[in-house]
C-alpha cells in the first residue's frame, strides 16, 4: 500500500520513465484500451494505457465504470491532448468490481437532485469532489486564522438545556419511550425521570458557553454541528450545519467587524491559492449553467472574480438606519419590486434587500451595524439611544446574510432587564448571569454559517449541495 502515488502528485511530476503504483476508480474506459483513472486527490484523471492484446479478455470485462483498480506501470510524457503524463499498464488489478448494469454514476450529465438521491456515491463526481475539497481546505483555514491569532479552540455542548436564540426551533433530546412517557400529576411529561433530569434539546448556537470560556481565556472559537428544526425547505436551509463561532473579551463592535471581515478574505484567499483546479472547474460548470437562464439572470461576474471581488474591496460600513433610508428610496422599492417593501425603520431586512445592498447599490460586501433591538436577539448590548443595539450582520454578493454578530450586553442590570422584556427565564441561565456579576467586561463575538460561507466560494444554489450527508424536513437517509 506505501508504494501507491497519488494521482495528483502524479500529474504535477516533472519525472517520467520511472515505474509507479496507481490506485482509483474507473471514470471511463475506452476502446478497451484507455481508462481515465481518478482517485479523488484531483479533479483531473490520469489516462492508463492498457495493452488489451496481451491482456486476459475476462479482466478487462471487469473494467467498467465505478470498479477500483491498481495499477503498477510506467510514467512516461503523453503524447495525447490535455494531459501531460499517462501511465502505461503492466499489470491491472480489480480491487473491487462494478456492475456497469447497475452503478448509478455513468460518464454523463446527472441532475443535482439525482446526486442528492445518490449522496452515498456523489463524491465520486467532479463536481463533488471539487466542493469537498474546498470545503476540506476553508474548515482547515479557519482554524489557522484563529490559531495564528492565539484563539483557544472550544468544545462547547451538543446537548444543552438553553435555546441561546430563544426561537424554540430546537430537537429534543431524550431518552424516554416515547409510547410511554412519564407524566406529573399535572399531565405534563415529567422530565425530572429523564436522563439528564430536565428537559434538554440539540444545541442551536455554542455562543453563550463561549463567552464563558472567552471571560477566561480572553480569545475562544467554536467550530462544530449546530442543529434547528425549522420546517423549511429553501435552498438556504438545513435542520443540521456547521458554525464557527469567535468569542472575544475586551473587544467592541468595531473589533467585531474587523476581525470577521480579516476571517473572510483570509479563508477566501486561502482557497483561491490551494484549490486554483477546482476553483476553475466550478467557475467553468457555473458559466455552462448560466447559458440556460435569461440573460437579465445570469450574474454579472463569474465565481472567480466575485471571490476576488471580496478580497479587493474593504466591506462597505453602514448602520441598519442608513440601509432603510436607501432601501426605501430605492428603484425596485419604489416600482414595487421587493417581494418584502421596504415601509420604513423597523422592518426586519430580507435576503431580497441584503443583496441589493451588494450587488445593485454598493457593489462590494457590506457590514450593516445597529439594528432595531425589537428584531435581535436579548444578549446584544443596548446603544445610548435606547432604541437599537450593536448588532452587526455580513451581507454577500449572491447569498445576503453570511455572518451575525454583536458586542455583547456585559452590564448585569441592562441584560436582566432585556430578558425580563423579552420573557427569556433568568433562573436557567444563572450560569450566563454570573459572567455579568463576576469580572464583567465588554465583549463581542460573531457566528458564520459554514455552509454558507462554502456555498459562496464554490458557487453552488443549494445548500444541500455543500454539505455531505444534508438533513432537512423529512429527510434523514444516509
């Protein structure tokens, strides 16, 4: 197994005429002599060159789509078009046979929800092989922004018994037989018999246990499975995804802003660099699809450019109010064009709105700051006029919303209060309160949906496109 070569390392080789070991499944195989050869390091196969005279007739039956073979041949210069390596065969080996009556994934175009269907086997397709592999390197470039930054990597909970969002939208966790659930006198379930003794549910956010661990360690990120169970079926939806979630101590709104912005063009850029090939193949399959759509729908850059379009442009900084004035005034708003009109201050911004701001009126990323405290949520620190508070959310070219956050609301008196206003029980999170009454001190932490972030850069239309094995309303396969 050690002598195999990865067909990636092989294709960028300068050294020919040495013997190697190749070992992947079958992607085609032409006039039983030439097998595209993939083992998932690349996009790119490497061409085998069988010599199906002097080969037993009954293995090269055996080499059909989807089979997985080893091959020990020569590397030698091609002399074929768009490839400047191929191995000639000396001996080929099946690993694992494929019924070509049977295996789903043919050398042919297959539809997207096809694949979802067949999400066992979609990794084996260039376009998903091409998504997992910039997805692999965004997750490993989020932890080296924040490692470089002296952030402390945080396990927090999975199981909690706190809805950070208060939105209700949670799985429950239990252990009970559900045919028979233990009551109180009241008729109500009796969670006290429950394993963990109260009523607890799948975590929505790791943020409140992460300012905890930021009042001590000054600098904490969270990246792991956050999970709501929202009946929505959007393509920006899923019951299960991945957060990262940066808590910081000592830090304002302004720090906030600053270091999201540095997260996002530091991952961007690190894509862009280590996954050129795929990158290029992604922004080639989003032009193909674009030819099927009106012209006034395609986008106006390509993937490539509205990646370097994030890094080249500092986001634009504007608050919530000054966002209304210039939704309001504008052309679509004015022509009734927004499926959400945009009436005036308070309206709660959607997705439609958000890209306006990118792609119509600034034409860069923008950071929006000071919302309405009516439309957030009840940590997020109060502002002087009463009336907003230090929100700040990321808005994309192509997907609106990509990052939420705020300075959080470190005085004990405006927070109780806040909760009380907001019917959030202060009994349960007396644990939260304690960081307010012990050595409080201003902080600010954002979350940025992973999913999200690796739709933008691979230019995907569905979230469920991005993520392995997707969850989302009635549906669990896999």
């Amino acid at each position: 197994m050690s002598q195999r070569i990865k067909i990636k390392a092989l294709l960028e080789s300068t050294t020919t005429d040495i013997d190697v070991t190749v070992k992947g499944w079958v992607r085609a195989f032409r006039q039983n002599r030439f097998i595209a050869l993939n083992d998932g390091s690349t996009n790119n196969n490497v061409q085998i060159v069988v010599d199906f005279e002097n080969t037993d007739p009954a293995l090269l039956k055996r080499i059909t789509v989807g089979a997985a073979v080893s091959v020990f041949g020569k590397l030698i210069a091609s002399q074929g078009k768009g490839q400047t390596v191929e191995v000639i065969a000396h001996t080929v080996v099946i690993l694992g046979d494929s019924d070509p009556e049977k295996y789903p994934i043919q050398p042919k175009k297959h539809s997207l929800e096809f694949l979802r269907e067949n999400a066992h086997l979609r990794f084996r397709t260039s376009t998903f092989g091409a998504i997992f592999r910039v997805r692999n390197t965004l997750s490993f470039a989020v932890h080296q922004f924040f490692q470089d930054k002296g952030f402390v990597y945080l396990h927090t909970p999975i199981i909690t018994a706190s809805d950070a969002e208060g939105a209700g939208e949670t799985f429950h966790v239990t252990n009970f037989d559900l045919a028979n659930t233990p009551r109180t006198d009241t008729g109500e379930v009796d969670y006290k018999q429950d394993f963990f003794g109260r009523a607890t549910n799948l975590t929505v956010s790791g943020q409140l246990e992460g300012e905890l661990g930021a009042m001590a360690l000054s600098d904490i990120y969270t990246f792991g499975p956050t999970f709501r169970a929202e009946n929505s079926n959007t393509t920006r939806h899923l019951a299960e995804f991945w957060m990262i979630e940066p808590e910081m101590a000592f830090a304002d709104i302004v720090d906030n802003m600053d270091t999201a912005e540095a997260l996002l063009k530091y991952v961007i850029a690190y894509a862009l660099d280590k996954n050129k090939d795929d990158i290029e193949f992604l922004t080639q399959r989003l032009l193909e699809e674009e030819k099927q759509k009106p012209q006034n729908e395609r986008s106006e850059m390509t993937l490539t450019e509205k990646l370097q379009f994030c890094l080249g442009n500092d986001f634009e900084r504007l608050t919530y109010t000054e966002a209304i004035e210039i939704l309001k005034e504008s052309t679509p708003n004015k022509k009734k064009k927004f499926q959400y009109p945009v009436e005036g201050w308070g309206t709660d911004l959607q997705s439609e709105h958000e890209r306006y701001l990118v792609e119509k009126h600034f034409k860069k990323p923008v950071i929006l700051t000071n919302y309405p405290k009516e439309i957030k949520s009840f940590y997020m620190r109060q502002n002087d006029d009463g009336k907003t508070v230090a929100a700040m959310d990321i808005l994309f070219p192509g997907i609106g919303e990509i990052v939420g956050g705020s300075q959080r609301e470190e005085r004990l008196d405006k927070l109780e209060t806040r909760m009380d206003e907001m019917g959030i029980p202060k009994d349960e999170l007396w644990w939260y309160l304690d960081t307010r009454r012990f050595g409080s001190c201003p902080h600010a932490g954002f979350g940025l949906g992973f999913e999200r972030l690796v739709l933008f850069v691979t230019g995907m239309g569905n979230i469920r496109d991005v993520i392995p094995f997707p969850r989302f309303p009635k549906n669990a396969e896999f």
